[in-house]
C-alpha cells in the first residue's frame, strides 16, 4: 500500500478537525480497538491541532501535535495504527510472530504466507478473518508490519497455504519515511 508513497507527489489536502469531529474519531478508536479507551487522552490529547492529511490513493492520515498516528482507507473506513504508534502503545492490536526466515520477506512488502505461521518461532494466536494485526519478529522488540488477517487462525492451520496476512503498512515503506505534513 505505501510502498511506492511519496507525500510531495500524493498529498491531495490538509485540514484541522472541529472538536465534534474529533470526539467522533475517538469514540470509533475506542469500538475498534477496545484497550485503547484509558489511553485515549494520552494518545489524543485535547490540546493541539488534530488533522487529517488526504492523499490521492484514497487514504488519510490522521495527525495529532504533529505525529501520524493512525491511518485509513477512505472508502473502506477501519483504522489502521501506523508504526510509529505501535512503537509507543504496542497494546494497541493483537500480535503475531513470524520467524527469522520471514522477516526479510516481510519488510519488503510481501503479503504473509500460512507456512510462515508453522516453523517453530512462530507464534499465531485466535484471530477472526479481517482482524488488524501487528506483525512480530522472533526476537524483535517492535513490530515489523501491520496487517489483515486473510484467513481465520483455523484455516491458516489446516490449510497451510496462500495469504494468511495482508501486509498494509511495514517497516522502511513511505508512511514509514514520511515526515510530519504541514
């Protein structure tokens, strides 16, 4: 999705959210990812500008004191946390853990395989199809890429074939690279 994204060639607007509007974002972050509510006023504090910054591809940014926290899909409507916002609330989504051989193949941009799931350092737990994920490396601290479940946690077991991840948003892509949008 962001692999080939450059913020001076895709920038379509920038504007600074109404209080109402931005109570409205806060209480969908809050039905879309239930542990987020006691963070909420940490993570979008009522001091300072909120904006949403538009881009061409049909995606938007949501920005708060200048950070990019959360991104979405303008007609798909769910929201997605960037990176950088799991590096500071990892609790954010579920996780799941790819092995060593996985990673390279991963921040690349390549969607996550079902036999990536079944080596040892693999970790998959209970996720329904289209759950937000966040994408672990064993051994690593930090996520590696957020993304969509493409099959439920049983299919990918039995299955053990085809796209069990959709990889949307990884580590060195352009969100990744963009700097703060004015």
């Amino acid at each position: 999705m962001f692999k080939t994204f450059d913020e001076k060639e895709n920038v379509s607007n920038c504007i600074q959210l109404k209080t109402s509007v931005i109570k409205g974002i806060k209480n969908q972050l809050v039905e879309q990812f239930p542990g987020i509510e006691p963070w909420l006023n940490q993570i979008m504090p009522m001091k300072g500008p909120v904006k949403i910054v538009y881009f061409h591809k049909h995606i938007g940014i949501l920005k708060v004191n200048g950070e990019l926290l959360f991104f979405f899909r303008q007609r798909e409507g769910p929201f997605y946390p960037t990176l950088r916002s799991l590096q500071k609330y990892p609790f954010i989504l579920p996780h799941r853990q790819v092995d060593k051989g996985a990673m390279k193949f991963v921040l690349s941009g390549a969607n996550i395989m079902c036999p990536s799931f079944a080596s040892p350092g693999a970790e998959l737990y209970p996720a329904a199809v289209d759950t937000i994920i966040a994408i672990m490396a064993e051994g690593k601290q930090h996520a590696l890429c957020v993304g969509v479940m493409k099959m439920s946690t049983e299919d990918t077991e039995k299955v053990n074939k085809g796209t069990g991840i959709e990889n949307i948003h990884y580590l060195n892509d352009g969100l990744w690279h963009m700097e703060t949008y004015e």
